[in-house]
C-alpha cells in the first residue's frame, strides 16, 4: 500500500438507483470506515465545521476512538458539510485511485440522500430549493420582496426566520424587477461582426440567481461577448438542481439535469457552446451530472460543451485574442476564488480574466468565503459560516483595493458582510457581482445605473 495518492482524483459515478445505496445498515459501516481514517489523518482540520465536529465527537467519546460514537451523532458531522468539495479535491490523500476509495463530500451526500428517503425533506428546506418557482414569482413583486427580506426590516426577517430557519441576520441576495431573459430580449447589444471571434457562438445558462437575482452578471457577459464577435443567446430551460442535491433530492436533481440536458442538445448540434456564469451551475453541468447520470448521452454531450464563463472568456483571448477596446479599470482589484471555481480544476480563470483588462492590479485570496449555499443563511449555521470566511474577508480588505469581487456572487455577498464587520475605520471596497462585470466596464458598459 503506498501512502498518500500522487495521482489526480478519480470521481466515481452515484451509484444512486442501487437500492443498497439506501441500506441504513450498509451507510453505517462505510461512515464508519471512512470517518476512521479521517479520525487518523486529521489533514482537513481547518477546511470546513465538519471535520472539527468529527474530530470533537471521536476525542470526546468514551474511548477516544469511533467504536463508542453513538452513530446517532453522525448527523452532526454531516449537516455541516457544504458538499464544497475542497476536501477530495486538495487535501485527502486517500480519495481514488487510492485503494482507500475516500469520497467524503458524496458519502455525506449518500447519507442526506438516505435521510430524504427515509424521512422527506422539510417544508421549509424543500421551499428553499424551487429556486426557478420562487425567482419567478419575486420578479413580478421584487419591491415587496426586497424589502421584506432586508436586513434592517426586522420585523419581517423574524418571521422569516421563524417560517423558513433562514438566520435574521444574513444578508440575502435581492430580486430583479426583470429576468435576464426578458432585459437581453428587450435590450440585445450590438455585436461586433468583425472581431477575432466572431466565428464563435454560445448559449448563455442564464442560471436561477442570473435569470431573477443580479442580471447585470449575464448583462455584462452579453456585452463583452458581442464586443468581442460572438453570436450569444440567452436560455434558461430549468434550475441546474444544486440546492436539491444539497438536501440529497438526487432523483430530482437527474430529472432536471435531463430537462436541460433535452433543451440545450439543439444549440451544441448547431454548434453553440454552452457557458454558464455561476460555478456552482457550471460545476453540476460539467461533472456533478455525469457522475449521476454516467449513462445519458445528452447529459454527457452537454458536459463536454459547457465552460464556465471565466474560463471561456481566456480561451478567448488565448485563442483568437480580445477585440481591441478595453480601459483601464483603475483602483486595482481583490479577487476571491471560490471553491466551485476551484472544484472544476481549470486553474483561476477569474484571475486570468482580471488580469487581461488594463490596470486591473489584481491580488488573489484562495480561501473558503464560509458560505457554502443556502447552508450559510440558515439559522444554527450563520455565525460559523462567518467565523470560517472571516480569514478571507479579512485578507481581501487588507489588500486595498476599490473593488472584491468573487466569481459565486453568494460567496461575494457573504464577503461584503463580513468586510462590514471589520474595522469601522477601515476604508471598505466596493463589492462586484462577478469579473465579468469589470471587464464590460472596460469596453464601457457599466449597469450601475
């Protein structure tokens, strides 16, 4: 047996639709087996709660070892995993082809899926995850919405979070009064035919937090895409599933990844690229899906064309070049690489895209914002979702620069209100919703209004 896994991580596939995989019996003993060796290892200590939690639970214990934890208590440990999957990708030695076969993020997911089985979901958890119905209906009443979920109405917020269990004191994200769909249909900009890619087309994921929450996110890809020549059309068939597969819903999450898998097939036969502006959105469309549905041609086919924004914008300048245009964007900019960005392992693309806009003087912070989806908001997660992204805030306000920006706009909002709670005298940065953003006000679009 040889220590540690010099090899890059193999995923294996959900083996999901296995009735063993639902076998409470079976769960216990892999649990058991794994959390054992993360017990001996300890190298995750500082990534998320969940690990501290483990080690807590096994040092606290009767004999300072996993035979006398109660399994009852595992579910401590697992409730804090935000499925981030920064513990497979950069710290354990014994994922895959580790004989090991360590998978911690899926055995968690495994043990939620079991749960929902066995238990359902709550309503108010399940309330949380029609993100597509919710953001449908907030877009027709955003006034009311927006000031019904604001920090200082606390009035509201108290009954929020007595309704739904989402923390009184977490900033949430607002609604646009207009879906993403609806302003590019209404407001296409002109495209530049004679740019170097100009052979190029995409079909924008316009994504449920780009389509009803912050569109000036997908509003700033379609102008420096049409800057820079390409055929771009926004769609958005269906959620992307990730706040189901947080609550274990992986049937759910494979019928609505074979919904969108359905509608984007004609433009990737057309020869559309798929991109996607959120990376947790891009990340279920490239791998979390493949891994759940190894066997479903679209939704393999859809993996292969789909990019994260970032990353397609420097396959841009790297291939073909950015068109010529762009200002300096002055005040320098300090970058946070959120986990999704850094689970899809393509490098820090958000970081290359800032550095490709003049001036852009860019510091890099690699390290958990502490928000981990929905967990963040909730009530009994909040305060440590702070306490864990506290490093990171820190750091990028040290940097001084004008501008943080993130390239999962929940983490950058989850970073903004952190750097709010720091020093009152320290001059704080304006928060952007994505690189994106700054790179279209450099070819002069900007959508503050």
């Amino acid at each position: 047996m040889r220590e540690g896994s010099l090899e890059a991580p193999t995923r294996h596939p959900l083996d999901w639709e296995n009735p063993e995989f639902y076998d409470e019996s079976k769960l216990d003993a892999e649990v058991r087996r794994v959390f054992d060796i993360c017990h001996g290892c300890r190298r995750c200590f500082n990534l998320c709660d969940s690990f501290p939690r483990l080690f807590d639970l096994v040092d606290e214990s009767k004999s300072g070892e996993l035979d006398t934890v109660a399994s009852a208590d595992f579910k401590n440990v697992v409730d804090a995993c935000t499925l981030c999957d920064m513990c497979f990708l950069t710290k354990c030695p014994y994922v895959p082809p580790h004989e090991f076969n360590l998978d911690f993020p899926h055995l968690m997911l495994r043990y939620r899926a079991v749960e929902a089985k066995k238990h359902g979901v709550s309503a108010a958890d399940r309330q949380l995850t029609e993100t597509d119905r919710n953001g449908k209906w907030a877009t027709l009443i955003a006034g009311a919405a927006n000031w019904a979920t604001r920090r200082d109405n606390t009035t509201m917020r108290g009954l929020i979070e007595s309704a739904a269990g989402i923390d009184r004191n977490a900033q949430l994200p607002t609604y646009a009064s207009q879906s993403l769909e609806a302003r590019a249909a209404s407001h296409p900009p002109a495209r530049n035919a004679d740019a170097p890619a100009k052979a190029r087309k995409v079909a924008l994921y316009a994504t449920c937090y780009g389509d009803y929450n912050d569109t000036s996110i997908g509003m700033a890809a379609l102008h420096v895409l049409a800057a820079n020549g390409v055929e771009t059309k926004v769609v958005h068939p269906h959620c992307c599933g990730m706040p189901k597969l947080e609550q274990g819903l992986i049937g759910e999450v494979a019928d609505a990844a074979r919904k969108v898998a359905a509608a984007f097939a004609p433009y990737i036969d057309e020869g559309y690229d798929i991109v996607a502006p959120v990376p947790s959105c891009a990340l279920m469309l490239k791998f979390e899906w493949p891994l759940i549905l190894p066997n479903d041609e679209s939704v393999k086919k859809l993996s292969k064309a789909t990019f994260d924004l970032s990353e397609y914008i420097v396959d841009i300048a790297r291939k073909e070049g950015l068109a010529e245009g762009m200002g300096p964007v002055e005040g320098g900019v300090a970058f946070h690489v959120s986990c999704h960005s850094r689970a899809q392992n393509i490098g820090q693309k958000g970081a290359e895209l800032l550095n490709l806009i003049p001036h852009a003087d860019v510091n890099v912070v690699e390290r958990c914002s502490g928000h981990g989806g929905a967990w963040g908001y909730k009530k009994g997660h909040f305060d440590t979702a702070m306490k864990i992204g506290k490093p990171a805030a820190r750091q990028l306000n040290a940097a001084g620069k004008k501008h943080v920006v993130s390239e999962c706009p929940l983490a950058g909002i989850h970073i903004e209100q952190e750097i709010g709670q720091l020093d009152a005298d320290t001059p704080k940065p304006e928060r952007v919703a994505h690189p994106i953003v700054l790179m279209a006000r450099a070819y002069g679009f900007d959508d503050r209004g």
